[in-house]
C-alpha cells in the first residue's frame, strides 16, 4: 500500500536549517563589520557554507536558500524593521537591540512575511533554535514572542 503524502527530505530540511544560521551570520557580519552584500555571499558560498573555519564545523547549507534570505531581508529591510519595531517593547526600536538578536528578526520576519510555502510555525521554531544557538537566557523567548506577534498579524490562520 502506498503512502500519498509526499515524502521529505530530512536531508533538505537540515540544509534550510543551516542556512538560516547562516543567513543570521552573514546579516550580523554585514551589519556590524560593514561587509558589502556580495563579498558577505561570496565569502560564505567558499568559505563557511559545509566547510571547517578555525576548526569549526559549518553544516552544508542549501546556498541557494542561503542567498535568497539575504536578498529578501537587503530587499525588504525598510518593510520588515517597522513590523519588527511594533512587536518590540516600546522604546526598543530594532536598531537598538543586540546585532545577533536584529539579524535573527530580519531574516526570520522576511521569511515570515515573504515565504508563505513555509509554516509560520516552522518558520518562528527554527529561528528559535538559531537564537539558542547564540544565546542562553532571555533571547530565544524574546525572539519567540516577536515572532508569535508577527505571525499572529500576518499569517493569522496559521497561529491559532
């Protein structure tokens, strides 16, 4: 008996997943160090994306995706910080929190927003893990509970 549902790719997954960490990488580089948008992709796509960096594991990351993170945020930054800024506590405009926790709002709200193949609770759980990538303590459920704003707003239907 065949099963109709199609078939992940766990492989697949695993390969947004990474370059979703990437994408926050190369946003917070490209923020903090002033990197340019095509040296930032560049420097990835040959030296980090499924590659060791001063012994250092990179996961392989699907580029493409990688990319297209990076472009959506370049692209829509001036629609994507106000909507950010609504669901921050007042008084903390995005530009005035911590680069790590700004390049994971950034690409996770241009995912939100602009990715709609993807769940908005997909979306608001891998960017939750990123953020326990880099942080222990109030960040994750920070970026969490800006992200559950943002979704309830946008992709209601999704978040009940």
């Amino acid at each position: 008996m065949s099963d109709d549902k199609p078939q992940r790719d766990p492989g697949k997954a695993n390969q947004r997943g990474a370059a979703r960490l990437a994408s926050v990488q190369a946003l917070y580089q490209m923020d903090v160090g002033r990197a340019s948008f095509d040296a930032t992709v560049e420097q990835f796509k040959m030296f980090h994306l499924g590659k060791e960096v001063e012994g250092e594991e990179y996961l392989p990351a699907d580029a493409d995706y990688f990319k297209q993170l990076l472009e959506g945020v370049r692209t829509y930054q001036v629609k994507i910080d106000p909507i950010i800024d609504n669901s921050l506590v007042d008084g903390w405009p995005v530009t005035r929190i911590d680069s790590t926790l700004r390049a994971i709002l950034r690409s996770a709200a241009f995912e939100m927003l602009y990715k709609k193949d993807i769940p908005a609770r997909v979306v608001i759980n891998e960017y939750v893990d990123v953020a326990r990538a880099f942080f222990e303590k109030d960040q994750p459920a920070m970026v969490n509970g800006v992200l559950n704003n943002i979704a309830t707003t946008f992709r209601p239907d999704e978040v009940k």
